[in-house]
C-alpha cells in the first residue's frame, strides 16, 4: 500500500459495487471502518451512495475469510503455496503446451491485478486463455462499439443524461441494478419536467416508476423494435443525412435490413400495442437529444452484438452522438469491467484495446520484450469451461470470482472443475461453491485492503484506496501474480513492487506507436509519481497533459473550458486527517501539475475504423437460440435485486441487505400461476434442460404472461438449491461469446411440502437431509426458512440432534406434528428459538430477533418469544422496503391511509427514502397502488 494510513481518518476510495463507480468516503476509528458516507466531490455520484454502498462498512468483517494459503485443505506457507502453483502449471505447460492451461479473472479486480495477470498468461505462457466474469455482463457491448466505432468506445458520460431531453432505458432495472444513475436521471427529471423517459422491458419494474411510456415487449425482440425505429426515422425524414454522408457507411445496407419492419410489424412482433410503438417512434424522432442506457437485457442475448448495433444505428442515421445530451450508452455491471477492457482481460483482446492483428501482436511483443506472445484468441468463458471439461484445459487459476453460481450450466461448471489436474483459487472467502473444488487456496486482500485504479462505465478511471491493513496472511492479487511469474522464470519482466509501477507501465502501454489511431490512450500519466497516483483524480480517457498554470483558485478539477481534469494531490503524510487530499484541496490544486481528460468522444465526427467513418450495421433479428416448448413453456428471465450484488459473497455479510427480499423467488403473472396451481407465498419447483430450482412464489402483474424472473443472487452457503445458473443453458451469442441468461425455457409446478419451519439459533444448525434451506443473517444470529417433503417424526429429537447447544427447552404445540413452537434456553438467553406450521410459519420474524438480541425477563415477554410475536401485539410488520431505517411495508400503508400521499411525505413521516433513496420507486408504486385500491 503506497499511502500510510492514519489510526484516524477519512479515506478517499471508490465502491466495489457496480459500474457506477460510485465515490465513497470511508470513516475511520482506531483503525477500524465504522462508517462511509458518499464523496460530493466525486462526479460519478456527486455524494449519493445506494444501499449496498451504504452498508460497505458491514462487510468487512473476518467473518469466512480466507487468512492463510491452503493445499488440499490444510493451511501451508505462501512460499509453498506459490511454488506448488508455478510448478503444477509449468509442468502440464511442458507436457500439454500452453492451451493447457487458463485464467478466468473478474471485474472485481483492480486494473493494475489485470494487467499482471494478461501480460503473464499472454506474453509469457504465451496462450489467451485468460477470460473474465464481464463476459457474462458487457462482452455484447463491446463487439457492438467495436463494429461501429472501430474501438470498444463508450461515448457518453452522466453528465449527458442530465442534459438529455429523452432517455431510453433499455433491458436496465436502473432503479435497482444501478440506483445511483437511477437518482441521477430522476433529480434531471425532477429539475425539468419536460424531460420524458421511456422504459423497453418485459418486465413492469421499480424503473418503470419514472417511466412517461413503458413498452413491455415480448422478450427477445429489440432488434425488430430498432430496425423498426431506424425504418421510421428514414420515413419520416427525422435522419441526418448530412451527418451519414460526412461520417458513417453503411446506411444503405442497415436501411435496407430494416425497411421491411414497419411500425404494424414491429406492433405483432413485439406483442405491444401500436399506439405505443408509435408513440416511441414519434419522440425519438422528434428529440434532438436522446440518450440510450442499455444494459444487460440487451447483453445477454444470443444476439446481444446485434441488438447493440440496431441500437447505434439510430443514433448515428441522426447524428445524435459526440454531442452534449446524447449517445448510445452501455452501463457496466462490475465496478472494473471496463479496467478489464482496458488490459486486455477478455479472451479476444490482446491489450491497451488491441487485438491479435500481426501488427498489434508484434507492438505488445516489442513492448514487453517477451520471449513468446498469443497470437490468436482464446477461449472465452464458456467454451473454457467446456474445455476444462473436456480435459483439453488442465489447470486454471480463478480469480475473485464464483463460477459455479454465475455461469450458465453451473452444474457442469461444477462437474467441470471437479474433474479439472489443478484447480487454483484466488479469493478472500474461504467457503464458496467456487473454492470447495480448489487443490489451492491463496488469501487474497478485498475492498478497504486493496489499492489501485477501477474504470466506471463512462471511461472514468479513480483510487481505490487501501485503508485497511491486510488480515491474515492476505495479499493483493498484483503481488500473488507477480510472484508466481517470477517462479516461473519470469521475473525480469516482473518487477513490481507496488501497483505505481504497474500503473505507469500500462499507461505507457497505451500510448505504445499509438498516434491516435486507438482511442484508449492514458499515456499521459506514463510518469505519474508515486505521490501523484496516491492524489489521483477521478478523471475520463483519453486524458492529455494539461499545461495551463495552476496559480490561484482554479476550478473543480472534472470541470473546465476545456474538458475534465483531474490533479494529482500533495505528498505523502501520516498525521493527515484525510487519506487523499480533497479535489478542491490547496495540496491538489496547487501541485505544479495535471491532466485533461475527455467527457465525450467523436465530437469530431472521426471514428478509429480504417476510413475514419462509423458503420451502420444491418441487423436481421434472429430469435433466441432455444424457445419455449411443450415441456418447458416458460421464459425464464434472470436478474439483480435491489439490496443484493452478484453471488452475495460480499453484500450478504450486511444483515440489514437481506432484510428487503431475504428468499430467492420466482415472479409469475396471476393468469399463469392459476393454470400451474402456485400461490402467493407458496413453494415452487423450476425445472429445465439443464437443472432445477426451488423458490418462493411471488405473484405479480408486472411480470409479462408465459415469463418468469428469479433472481440471480443465491449461493450454496445461503440456500440450498437457488443457484439460478443451473436453469440456464450455455446458449452464447456468437459474436461475444456472452450467454443468454435472459431466455431460458423452463416449467414450473408447485411444490409442497409437508412442513415448513423458521429456525433462529446462535450455532450453526446441521440441516443435512433438509431439502430446502434458506439461510438469512440478522443481528446476532441467524434465522433459517425451512421446508420438507416428508414429515418429521419427532422435532424435540430433530432439534437435538440439529443444534449443537442444549438448553432448556420452552415449549408448545405437537412435537410429532406440524404446529410446534420451541425456545431453549441457557444461562438466561434464549439460544435458539423453533416455529413450525403446514405452511409458512405466521410470525412476526423482527419481533422474534429482537427478542433473542434482549431476551425477555417477565412471564408475558416469554410467552410472546413462544408464540412468535412482540409483546406489544400487533402483527407482523411486513416486508422491510426502506433497508436503511427498517421501514416495513405494513408501516408505510399504515401512512399511506393516514395521508401521506407522496415518497416525501412518507420520508418525513417515517425517515423511509431519506438516506440512501433506493426505496423511493417502491414507495411511489405503493402509493400508486393504494389509489387504485381506493379508486375501485
């Protein structure tokens, strides 16, 4: 860590989160984080912070941490532990060649961890098997920048959504897959009314809240939606004509491809109402400013590359790109997966957004001056995990990522890595589904720990800064990587000893005989010194240097005349109360040096294809891979919950983020749940070619009929059988190589047990032979949902047998049948606490866990622990909806019908959608609904 850490202080740092990259600052005491409130100094955010982040400094516990390197499950020293790693893939590169070996990497990594980890597996083992978990997030958008930009370019920032006149949310629940961006577009449309947003989901979710027209289309069909827009464009004369002669080709040919789809076709293929299509035709002809946001509904699509291009094409028929308020705009969904792009971490990138053109492959050779180099591509995601189970790839080193949760097929990845010579794992937890099929444990530092740069997903590069030291025996995945390749014989070219050295190297890399022919280019910041990349900046590539005196009071540093700027800070201290000196500190403005960066790219009207000029792509939609048949008459659509992140590895240590949606669930459409006879509530069993799963049924008129949604969150250390990527087969677009995780065909039926029981206990509980098992934290300690296909003979001698304290037990109900309550208890403190019933247990869960943090002392308090209610009566409070204030659902109707009437009324009222705001879609829909009610 290159900074030196005050006991006490705040540090400057960015969230680990999504690819908002949002700017936090995170409070220390004692050397301990005890808060983190967002930075008003950082323009990702601008000081907002959603939920997750909000919460960062509850998951930083030791709480399942990975502290000590491990081989065949028993814990060895680093020096051990890396020699076994070098050797094991030394020796099957001597016996298999390098294809026989691979790296699948994460967004989570810093760019400097990436960029060892590229350069060491393609220019020294000299294969391009190294691949990323944002293959399964973004992979789509970059082959659709790269076709019509001739660079993997994002050419917007946020800033353009609060100058745009139209924005078009497309496959994005912004509200919860990037609430910070959500708030952003909500405050633009709060400050100008006249703004209209529109929202192209199947699905009716919290995004819709803002939305003036939601166009809930049959799912699969975008690109027929946009060929059906371009088609309109050129009809109505909306086109820039001007524009498309002096800086595209390629319009006639996408025109062509699209003429056919009139607004009458688009209306039947889309399965929507005419009206609406026109209507959505007519504003965005008639805007000049127009800004997309697509994510992964469009990217995970076997014909993602597609959609993203019939998305571009209308942008570029009007020009609208390059200019304030406009552009076509993919939002990522890790907190580096552009970093990622940026190295070279993608399987059919080489680096520095090069690819394996003779004439790329000779520059990286000559700039890392390596013995060997890849020069073609090499297996993406899941064509690598496929080859793992082929035995063609032998070994593989799994970095910061889950595997056998998030990939499509997750059964054969397991079967996959179970069969695999070595398996090498990376990670700061000990127990994931990933990490129980390693021969190799390594330690690895985690947000807080870890230091270095992360890109957001409009090119804006900033700190993450360690603040926290190490525990264990944990180490930074730079440090891992460069020493594994120094004991393979590598370590001339791996000399680093901090991530600056790092950093300048890749920098320089991208300015490499570049020339401005690549539009990555951070070459400004080659010689950056260390106290500089300590002080950095946010701040947005390409950067340049900036030689305008800094005398004075000079203006924020991301805003000026002349684009974005970003300063290095003062030098290194101990006694600062600040880890990094503010943006608009004297130290930072008055360091002698900076850097301009780029807001927006294509001003100009230039492009880095061989003619300068951006191609319109014809597009002929093509439907999903596999579709819906008699055996399996659903879609399945697969996403994030609001409180939740990726494989809950970091968010479900936070016990406060599971207290919104604590369960995996499967939405359903009232119509359908009838014919297939699942309730409300009830348990349901989801079944395809590939897998099956159990969940919760949530019954909703916002999901499309004939579809489905669960979320794609829960792992086998908080469930039982909830891993979503077991339904999903490994169907890829074959373009980008990333999966459709949002078309799966699948049946559902009820499944209904013959109990089901909410268990709180102190100890972990044995729940083997328990088919379904839902494991949730609270304060102090932990309550299960459970569920059984057969009856319990005895729960006296079931919970004896489960439990691994004893205690005396309080209790009543049958113990041989399926009403029972129990609470035991020791030294005065009830220890576990047992409700059973034929169907989900009607207790109040809160009240049940505030009794057990301070147990009741009086005969009456008791008896309402037994009974599983407060002992102030009343019923359960619902649903939390506001995680911040736990503010459940019961509570806000209750206001509701007392006269509150808006999500500001309710704040006031209950504080709900005060700090965080996540929860104000929720609240408006609420209140919406609590007006129909009334109205009918």
């Amino acid at each position: 860590m290159s900074t030196r850490i005050p006991v006490s202080a705040t540090a400057l740092t960015t969230c680990p989160y999504c690819g908002v990259g949002c700017g936090v600052q995170a409070r220390l005491e004692d050397g301990r984080l005890v808060g983190v409130k967002g930075d008003t100094h950082h323009p990702a955010n601008l000081g907002r912070l959603c939920v997750k982040g909000a919460a960062l400094h509850e998951t930083v516990g030791l709480e399942g941490r990975l502290l000590h390197p491990e081989m065949g499950g028993q814990r060895v020293d680093w020096d051990t532990a890396l020699d076994a790693v070098a050797e094991g893939f030394a020796r099957i590169i001597r016996e298999h060649g390098p294809q026989a070996v691979a790296f699948y990497v994460s967004g989570q990594l810093l760019t400097e961890d990436y960029y060892v980890a590229n350069k060491l597996m393609k220019g020294y083992i000299g294969a391009a098997n190294i691949d990323t978990n944002s293959r399964l997030c973004m992979a789509s958008a970059v082959v659709g920048y790269k076709r019509a930009f001739g660079m993997d370019a994002v050419p917007c920032s946020y800033e353009d959504l609060g100058l745009a006149e139209l924005i078009v949310l497309v496959g994005s629940n912004t509200a919860w897959a990037h609430p910070v961006v959500f708030q952003r577009i909500e405050a633009a449309k709060r400050a100008r009314p006249s703004l209209r947003v529109v929202v192209i989901d199947p699905r009716r979710t919290a995004t819709c809240e803002l939305a003036d027209l939601h166009l809930a289309l049959k799912p699969g069909t975008d690109a027929v939606l946009f060929n059906g827009l371009l088609a309109w464009l050129a009809a109505t004369h909306a086109i820039d004509r001007a524009y498309i002669d002096a800086h595209t080709e390629g319009f006639d040919e996408a025109l062509a491809a699209a003429r056919e789809w009139t607004p009458v076709r688009v209306a039947e293929a889309c399965e929507l109402p005419l009206a609406e299509v026109l209507s959505f035709f007519s504003q965005y002809a008639d805007t000049e400013r127009v800004v997309t946001l697509y994510s992964q509904g469009v990217n995970q699509s076997s014909s993602g590359v597609d959609k993203s291009n019939a998305i571009i094409n209308c942008h570029l028929a009007c020009g609208r790109i390059g200019r304030p308020g406009m552009g076509p705009f993919s939002i990522t969904g890790q907190p580096n997966a552009m970093g990622g792009r940026e190295v070279g971490g993608l399987a059919n990138q080489l680096a520095a957004h090069m690819d394996f053109a003779p004439e790329d492959v000779a520059r990286v050779q000559r700039f890392w001056g390596s013995p060997t180099i890849a020069r073609a591509p090499g297996l993406k995601a899941v064509d690598l995990f496929r080859a793992i189970g082929e035995g063609r790839v032998k070994a593989v080193w799994i970095m910061a990522t889950n595997p056998v949760v998030s990939m499509p097929d997750a059964d054969a990845v397991r079967q996959a890595l179970a069969g695999c010579d070595l398996v090498v794992v990376s990670d700061i937890l000990r127990d994931t589904d990933t990490t129980h099929l390693a021969h190799i444990l390594l330690p690895a530092t985690g947000w807080g720990e870890k230091d270095g740069t992360v890109t957001n997903s409009e090119r804006r590069i900033s700190r993450q800064r360690g603040f926290l030291n190490p525990p264990g025996e944990a180490r930074h995945d730079w440090w891992i990587i460069t020493e594994v390749a120094r004991r393979m014989g590598f370590g001339a070219a791996f000399p680093y000893t901090r991530p600056t050295e790092i950093f300048r190297e890749h920098a320089a890399l991208s300015g490499f005989e570049n020339g401005g022919r690549r539009a990555f280019d951070i070459s400004a910041l080659a010689d950056i010194s260390d106290a500089a990349y300590d002080a950095l900046t946010p701040i947005q590539w390409p950067v340049r240097s900036f030689v305008e005196p800094m005398t004075g009071v000079t203006p924020p540093p991301w805003r000026g005349r002349d684009g974005e700027r970003g300063m290095p800070g003062g030098p290194e201290t101990s006694d600062s109360s600040v880890v990094s000196p503010s943006p608009l500190s004297p130290s930072a403005q008055e360091s002698g040096g900076a850097w301009c960066g780029t807001p927006r790219l294509f001003t100009d009207g230039r492009f880095f294809t061989p003619s300068g000029r951006a191609r319109l792509i014809p597009i002929t939609p093509r439907p999903p891979v596999h579709v819906p048949s008699e055996g399996y008459p659903f879609v399945l659509n697969t996403g994030r919950v609001r409180d939740q992140w990726h494989t809950m590895t970091r968010t479900g240590k936070a016990a406060r983020l599971l207290e919104h949606i604590d369960e995996p669930y499967c939405e359903i459409h009232p119509e359908d749940a009838r014919r297939v006879g699942v309730a409300e509530g009830g348990m349901a069993r989801l079944t395809s070619t590939t897998g099956w799963m159990l969940a919760r049924v949530r019954v909703s008129t916002g999901q499309r009929p004939g579809s489905l949604f669960v979320p794609m969150h829960w792992n086998g250390q908080f469930a039982t059988q909830a891993r979503m990527g077991t339904l999903v087969a490994a169907v890829t677009d074959p373009l980008s190589g990333q999966p459709e995780s949002k078309h799966a065909p699948v049946r559902i039926e009820p499944w209904v047990p013959a109990w089901q029981a909410v268990l709180f206990s102190r100890a972990a509980p044995d729940l083997d032979g328990v088919p379904y098992w839902v494991r949730v934290p609270v304060e102090g300690m932990t309550r299960y949902e459970l569920a059984g296909a057969a009856p319990v003979p005895d729960w006296r001698t079931w919970l004896a047998a489960s439990l691994p304290e004893s205690g005396v037990r309080q209790e009543a109900g049958d113990p041989q049948g399926r009403d029972y309550h129990a609470v035991l208890w020791a030294e005065g403190r009830a220890i576990a606490a047992l409700y059973v019933a034929p169907g989900r247990p009607a207790i109040d869960r809160e009240a049940v866990a505030r009794a057990l943090r301070e147990p009741p002392v009086d005969h009456a308090g008791r008896l309402a622990l037994l009974a599983g209610r407060s002992p102030a009566g009343g019923g359960d409070g619902g649903r939390i909806v506001c995680s911040c204030f736990g503010v459940g659902e019961t509570a806000i109707r209750q206001a509701i019908e007392a006269g509150c009437s808006t999500a500001e009324a309710l704040g006031a009222a209950l504080k709900c959608g005060t700090n965080c705001g996540s929860c104000i879609p929720e609240l408006k829909a609420l209140i919406l609904a609590y007006r129909r009610e009334a109205a009918a």
